[in-house]
C-alpha cells in the first residue's frame, strides 16, 4: 500500500474535510460551520495522508494563543481535525502526521500544543498531558435556589440578540482571559464561533438567546443559552441549555445564574462547560442536586520545555532542576533548571543533578497549575530526587484559579 504525507492546499479541504466527517460518524456539519473551519485552519500547517486519490488521514492546526499562569498569553498550536481512516489503522500514520506537526510547530517557535480529545487514550504517547477539566452541571431548579452575595439586585439584566450583544461580549470575555489560565485569545475569525447556532445541532431547542449583566450601563457579565420546552401531565419540565457563562464580578454572575435559574416553565438548568472550581458550587442551596461530574478537556504538551517554562510565572519562589524525557521531541530531553516566581522565570539546560524527574506530558499535565505535581507523583510519573523538591516545586506550579477552557477547537 503506498501513502502519501503533504500539506492540504485549499483545492484539497473539500476531499479531505468530508474524509473527516466520515471518520467521525458521517454526518455533514452546517455550510456556517464548515465554512468558519475552512477559514480558521491554518492549511499550510494542516497535513493529510492520501491514498492515491483517498484522504485516509488528516491533522489540522489553528495558531491559537492560550493564557498561562501569571496573565501571561502564550502562542500555541491547536491540534485539531485528526483522523485515520478505519481501513488504514495500526500502520503508523497518526505517528507520522504527529511528527511531522510537532517538528513543524517546533521550527516556527511555538513553545507549546494544545488539543481536545475524541479519544483521550491516544495522546499520552505523544506528550500530551491533560492539563484542564471541565465540570457539567444539571440544577433541579425545583428544588435548588440560588443565593446571590449583596449586590446581586443592583444588577440590571436585559436579553438581546447574541449578535447584536457579540460587540460588548467579546470586549468582556478579551478582558477574562488573563485571570485564568488555559483561556483561549480570540484571534479575528474567532468570535464568530459563540454565534454558531445551527438549527440541526439544537436538539429540540430554541434559537440561541444572550443576557446582558449590566450596572450603570457597563457591562459585566453575560450568558448564551437556550429553551427546551417539554410538558408532562404533572406541569412543564423544560430545560435552560447555556452556552456560555461569564462575569466580571461576583454580584453578575449570581444575578445570571439567579435568572437562568428562575425562567418561567423550566424545571432544570443544564451547564456543559464549568471550570472546576466554578462560583456555582457556593451560590446554590443544595450541590447534591446539581448532577455534577467532571471530564478532561484541553491536553497539553511543550513543544520547547525551556521557553514554555519561561513563559509562565509561579506562585512562589522555586530553583528547581527537572529531568524531562520526551521521545517525540529529543530536543527536550535532558536536565532543565526552572528559577523564578511570582515576577516571571527563566528555564536552561544544566549539567546539574536533578530535583525531579518526570515525562513530557506530566510537565504538559502540570503546566498550567491545575493538576499538582504531587498527585502525578502518587500516580508513579514523577519522582523526587531531592528531599524536599516536591513539595517546593508543586507550591509553585499551582495556581489560584483552576485552568479551563472556555470552548472547543
């Protein structure tokens, strides 16, 4: 069987796109949607393997820029839109496409690769950890309240159309990424993925609706959400499914969270994507009732350990000196020396003796401080060569706020 590697040409994304597709069960996304992939993808980074005239695998790459901890935003490669076509399994080509994006990655200076999993089993062999969760919520509004701090009523609220709120939500959400690490910038193109909202994917919803959080005409908070109605003999038991769900404030969040819990005619609010440590947890009356579970979300790995090192600050002052291995990427294999803090870091090669010794992607689990190196320690991948380094290092690479990722890519 002869394959062959090449980048995707823009003659290409129609073949190679409908091969993807097809690997994900066959059903055709919206014109909308196909259309804002088509444009966002970085084809010249975007690899494809054909079979003669057959795409039978393919690894796509948008330029994202993601936030670190510190408030720093760092560029970083979205892998994205990888298949291997049923026919063409275990014959090593999702290795090869991986190896030749990482090198790709690597020549144009990225220090970091970012994806989000169909099939989590699959990455860690090339070095990506998961390093942010999700949490999804589903609140019994018939017998969960929400109990807003002092402030909340001062808090005028007032539903617009999500496109002509998009304006003043983007000026918001641009001003949330810095506070938490794993948020994605949303570079020009972007901004019209919260606005997606093909009528085929609603699943018996309303058209999307957006409410505004506003005090004295300033904006502060917003959420995206939808209804679906349903009505049984005992009354109506519909469903708010939100979108999105962002404030500045305390007092804005409880007053949205409040109102989507209060719609007239709705029974339950459904939450798909939640940072972990969400304010939810503490405004509603019973947690037990809010059907909350947690799944991985963005994996991580370095693609430069020194410059991704460099590009985050820490909690507390650390020297540290890591023994990374990384296969996939022998340029980072070796003894790293990490020093810095809360004012920022820098990251070299050393000949020193270790501290800590780990493999790429627990460093990728850990980079954004919301998995702690010494929980990756009681699972066996990462050891501590010098008493003390453990406890030293894992206070530095937490963060206050939990990473998360606000949307897929």
């Amino acid at each position: 069987m002869t394959t062959k590697l090449r980048t995707v040409s823009k003659d290409d994304f129609d073949a190679w796109y409908a091969g993807l597709e097809w690997a994900f069960g066959g059903l055709k996304e919206s014109a909308d949607e196909r259309r804002l992939w088509h444009e966002l993808v970085d084809l010249d980074r975007s690899l494809g393997v054909w079979d003669g005239d057959r795409v039978v695998g393919s690894l796509g790459t948008f330029a994202l820029r993601v936030s670190v901890p510190g408030g720093a935003v760092v560029s970083a490669a979205g892998v994205t839109m990888v298949h291997v076509a049923a026919t063409h399994r275990r014959r090593g080509l999702l290795r090869l496409m991986m190896r030749r994006a990482l090198d790709d990655y690597r020549e144009a200076g990225e220090p970091l690769a970012v994806l989000t999993a169909s099939e989590p089993g699959i990455y860690g062999r090339f070095g990506f950890g998961a390093a942010t969760w999700r949490m999804l919520a589903t609140i019994d509004t018939a017998r969960v309240a929400v109990n807003a701090p002092a402030g909340a009523d001062d808090i005028a609220l007032r539903v617009e159309d999500p496109a002509r709120a998009a304006r003043r939500c983007e000026e918001l959400y641009a001003r949330l990424v810095p506070r938490r690490p794993g948020m994605l910038e949303r570079l020009p193109g972007w901004e019209r993925l919260p606005l997606l909202d093909p009528p085929g994917e609603r699943e018996g919803a309303s058209a999307r609706r957006c409410v505004l959080a506003e005090r004295e005409g300033e904006l502060l908070g917003y959420a995206r959400y939808a209804l679906r109605p349903r009505f049984a003999e005992a009354g109506p038991e519909g469903a708010v499914v939100v979108r999105d769900l962002e404030a500045a404030t305390p007092e804005a969040y409880a007053a949205l969270l409040r109102y989507l819990a209060e719609i007239d005619l709705m029974s339950t609010v459904v939450l798909r994507d939640l940072p972990v440590d969400a304010p939810l947890l503490h405004l509603v009356s019973d947690v037990r009732r809010c059907e909350l579970r947690v799944q991985d979300r963005m994996y991580l790995r370095p693609v430069d350990v020194g410059a991704a090192l460099a590009a985050r600050s820490y909690t507390t002052e650390l020297d540290v000196v890591l023994d990374v291995t990384d296969d996939m990427c022998p340029w980072n294999a070796g003894r790293w020396r990490l020093s810095g803090g809360p004012g920022g870091a820098v990251c070299a090669r050393t000949g020193d003796a270790a501290d800590l010794a780990l493999p790429v992607r627990a460093l990728g689990a850990a980079y954004l401080g919301g998995v702690s190196l010494a929980s990756l320690a009681g699972a066996g991948l990462v050891g501590e060569r010098r008493a003390g380094a453990l406890a030293a290092a894992g206070a530095a690479f937490t963060g206050q706020l939990a990473p998360w990722l606000p949307h897929t890519f």
